[in-house]
C-alpha cells in the first residue's frame, strides 16, 4: 500500500484543474497547455487549441477597427522573450469569441517565463483575470 508522499503527482491534470485561467506557450507562442478555467470561459476545447498559436486561436473581433488585443499580446509575449522577466500589463479590452458571436471583455494579464535547463526561455505562462464586472460599473459610474 503506498502512502500519499509515495504517490507520483499527475501535474498536467493538477494544471488543467487550477483555479486561476493560464494558458502555456512555447517560444513560438503555439499552446501547450491550457487550465480548465482559462477554456471554460472562452468556449474552447483543449484538444482543439493545443498547437495552435494564441494569437490565431484568439483573434481580435473582425468587427471592431479598434480591436488590437492580439498585438498587445504578441508584443507582451515577445518582450517577454527579449527580456526574460515575467510583467503585468495594464486592463486590456479583448473581446472574446463564443459560439460564432463577440462578448466584450476586460482582462488584466500577466505573463511569466519558464526557463529550460540552458537557461533560455522554454514556455510563457499567460494569465488573465477576467476584469469585466469591475471595468464596466467604473466606465458607467
């Protein structure tokens, strides 16, 4: 009979169940993992994203001129790169896309690196806090 410290954990499904919405990227930015709390909310499937770039697989809302979610994120993934030091960026409105239609949302995200054994940075780790709420009684009040 093993004990509990005798039990090899399963990270991946303790990622996948993690409370807070992160999503992984390799240096290429294509998705290697995803929490379930950061599918959930945009109406995706795991085995639909992983391998996809992020910013393909989350794109600005066609109908939107304004939109340039996906070019803040890829130059935030990018400084992450170049600089190798993780950094919050400032409310960012990044409408989501759910069931052929756009929600307007307010996210704050962060992005950290994961360094690999020859120091370089392997993965990002892409967070957001959905904002939404808060954003909208600020702008109404």
């Amino acid at each position: 009979m093993s004990t509990q410290h005798e039990r090899i954990l399963d990270f991946s499904r303790l990622f996948n169940s993690a409370p807070a919405p992160y999503i992984v990227v390799d240096r290429e930015f294509r998705i290697v993992a995803a929490t379930d709390s950061f599918l959930a909310p945009a109406g995706r499937k795991r085995e639909d994203i992983l391998g996809k770039v992020i910013t393909d697989e989350f794109g600005d809302n066609p109908d939107d001129p304004d939109a340039n979610g996906t070019e803040v994120l890829s130059t935030a993934l990018k400084r992450v790169l170049t600089e190798r030091t993780g950094h919050t960026l400032p409310v960012q409105r990044y409408d989501i896309e759910i069931d052929g239609r756009f929600e307007e949302r307010y996210w704050q995200p962060l992005n950290e690196p994961v360094f690999g054994d020859d120091g370089e940075v392997e993965y990002i780790i892409h967070g957001v806090q959905d904002v939404t709420s808060s954003t909208k009684k600020a702008r109404s009040a």
